[in-house]
C-alpha cells in the first residue's frame, strides 16, 4: 500500500521544514510506501524560499499560481496521488505526524473507506477559546443530524481517505468548507468513517490562527447544500451537457 501524504501549506515559514522533516521520519508500518505531495498556496512569508530548496525523491511540490483557499490545495493534492490512501497533513504543527501511524495501522488491517483523527476522543479539544470549541461541536452534531452519522469531530484537519473514495467524491469546495463537503460526500454515498483518537496543539490567533466565524457560518451553508442537492458540480454537469448539444427530453 501506498500513502499520499497532503501537505497544504499557506504562509507557513516557521514550520514548514519541520512538518516535512517528521513526515519523512514517520515509520509507516510494514507494506507502505510513502510519496508527499506539497501545495504551497501561494506563499509570501518566505515559505517558498524554503520548499525550492528541497530536492527528495518522495517528495513533490506545486506551487499556486495565486491563493486559492485551502480547499483547492487538497484538491490538487488529490489530482496528483498515485497512493491507495491521502492523508492530509497540515502545515502548522497542530496536528502531529506521527499519529499517520494510528492510520496505516488501521487502514492496512480494515481496509476502510475513510479514517478520520477526532480531537474529541484524543481528550477534549484543547481549544485556547471557548466559541471555537462550542463552535466545533455544532458543526459535528449539524452534519451527524442532515447526515444520520456518527462523528465526534467532522471539522478535523486529520483526513485519511481511500483513493477511489476520494475519486468519486466530485469535490467543488475551494476552502474550509471541503472539511466539511469531504464528510458529508462520504457519508451521502453509504461509506462509515472510523474515527480514532489524536492529540491536537491549537495556535491562538497571536500565533497565525486564522479560522473564524465566517468559516462556520460557511460550514453550515456548505453541509445545508449538500443534503439538499445544490452542489455546484450539478450546475456544470449540466453546464457540460448544454455545451454538448444534448437536449433534454
Ligand atoms: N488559512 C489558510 N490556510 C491554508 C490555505 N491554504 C493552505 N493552508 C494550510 O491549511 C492548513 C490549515 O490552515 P489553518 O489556518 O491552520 O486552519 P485551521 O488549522 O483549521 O485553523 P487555525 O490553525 O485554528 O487557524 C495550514 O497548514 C495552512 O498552511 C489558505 O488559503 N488559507
Ligand atoms: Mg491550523
């Protein structure tokens, strides 16, 4: 098996290096292979000087043409995969490397559609402000009702999902919003993710947090379409369908 690590960096100069460095020294296990797969969103802190200095065979990077959300950075690293998993590792040192251990191991024993790291269940979410973590168990229990699942913490970074699970999704979201889009495609098309428990070291806002309320309220527009059907991707498909001359009926 082959994991497609994801790192999808913005602005990110002060850990960059280091995320790479423990993601190459992460032991995956016996029968995985490994490729790590960069999307700099268009960096200007100095994160890119960094990333033109690597040169390893594992390692891949692309570099945005402008910001494109975090969103579109998963996707591109999706288009790219040639791994039977993705795992997308963030950037900041929030979330540790070497937990995608805790993945391999349970995906080379299940072979599961989608496994994913709740911070819930690791302890609760050692969150520095109140309104996030209040925020964050809405969002969960929104998706768990519009979607009859089981989650603890659907607005993980922590997401490992099986490649032709991925493939099928027909992602459209371009920014926070795909943490959401992800879970809620999953569980539309019948797969169960697991959950496992991770540690999780949250920046404060004075440290380049950057998420806020505009990304919640674009959570719950987000997981509202989806149940509902309003998926961009519907407008063209039959957008592609007007070009192709087809006519209806
Ligand atoms: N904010 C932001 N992050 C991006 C973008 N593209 C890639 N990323 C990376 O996505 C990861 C998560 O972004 P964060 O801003 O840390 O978002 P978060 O962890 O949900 O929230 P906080 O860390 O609490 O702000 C990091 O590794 C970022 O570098 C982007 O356009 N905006
Ligand atoms: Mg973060």
């Amino acid at each position: 098996m082959k994991l497609s690590v994801i790192i999808c960096c913005y602005n990110e100069v002060a850990t960059i290096q280091d995320v790479i460095q423990k993601t190459q020294a992460v032991d995956l296990g016996p029968g995985w292979d490994r490729e790590i797969i960069v999307v700099d969103n268009y960096s200007t802190d100095g994160t890119r000087d960094i990333l033109q200095k690597i040169d390893h065979p594992e390692i891949q990077i692309i570099y945005h043409k402008r910001n494109m959300g975090k969103g579109m950075s998963i996707r591109t690293g999706i288009t790219r995969m040639t791994g039977s998993y993705f795992f997308i590792q963030d950037a900041d040192n929030e979330y540790d490397p070497f937990e995608q251990r805790k993945f391999t191991d349970l995906a080379a024993k299940t072979n599961a559609p989608a496994i994913f790291g709740s911070r819930v269940l690791g302890g609760e979410i050692k969150s520095k402000y109140k309104r996030t973590l209040m925020g964050n168990r809405f969002v969960t229990w929104l998706h768990n009702i519009l979607f009859n699942d089981h989650l603890t913490d659907v607005a993980t970074a922590s997401k490992m999902v099986r490649a032709d699970v991925a493939h099928s999704l027909n992602l459209t979201c371009t920014g926070f919003d795909l943490d959401f889009e992800m879970p809620d495609k999953i569980a539309m098309s019948g797969h169960k993710i697991i959950e496992i428990p991770i540690n999780y070291d949250p920046r404060t806002y004075a440290e380049g947090k950057k998420i806020g309320l505009k990304d919640a309220i674009k959570a719950v527009q987000t997981m509202l379409r989806d149940r509902l059907g309003f998926s961009p991707a519907l407008k063209a498909a039959e957008v592609a369908e007007l070009q192709s001359g087809k006519v209806a009926g």
